[in-house]
C-alpha cells in the first residue's frame, strides 16, 4: 500500500539533500589557464566569471583575445557543468538521469 507520510518524508529529504547540493557547488571555484598561462579565468559553481586576468600583451593584439577568451570560457563552463553532473549522480545514487558516461 502507498503511505504518503513515507514519501513526502522522502521527498523532504531530496530537497534537504538538492539544497545542500547547490550551496557545495556555489562555494567551488574552477579555474582555467589559456595560451600558456596568457589568460586565467575562475569561476565559481553557479557559473559566474569572479576572476579574471589577462596578460599586457594580448591587450594590443585584439583577434587573439578573443579567441583565447573563448577558449577560456568554454573550458570553465564545461568544468563547471561537468562537476554539477557528478554531483548530481553522485546525490542520485548513481543513477544516470543524463543518459550518458
């Protein structure tokens, strides 16, 4: 038989575990380093640029700042994504809602 105390107990525990979750990965910073330590990017858990710091040099030379701006972004963004990922399953048990290893 169904007990609904049992599973809004149950539930209240996932949302006690997914709050958790989310403040762990708000508090993680994740950095990255692009053209050889000419650009460093951190961000925290949530997504947010919070440093940034750009070699003098590039600062003349507008295409390669871009590009290894970019670069530097999308790594950072994959590392974030990627951790928010494992967190997730790891909350999960292991189970895979992503569908993918």
């Amino acid at each position: 038989m169904f007990d609904m105390n049992n599973m809004s107990k149950m539930l209240e525990g996932m949302q006690e575990n997914a709050a958790k979750l989310q403040e762990e990965l708000e508090s993680k910073t994740f950095s990255v380093k692009t053209g050889g330590g000419m650009i460093e990017l951190s961000l925290n858990g949530k997504g947010e640029v919070i440093d940034l710091d750009i070699d003098d040099s590039l600062l003349s030379d507008k295409a390669s700042l871009e590009i290894l701006l970019i670069g530097a972004i999308n790594d950072a963004n994959k590392m974030v994504l990627d951790n928010q990922k494992s967190s997730a399953m790891n909350m999960l048990g292991g189970m895979n809602p992503f569908g993918a290893k």
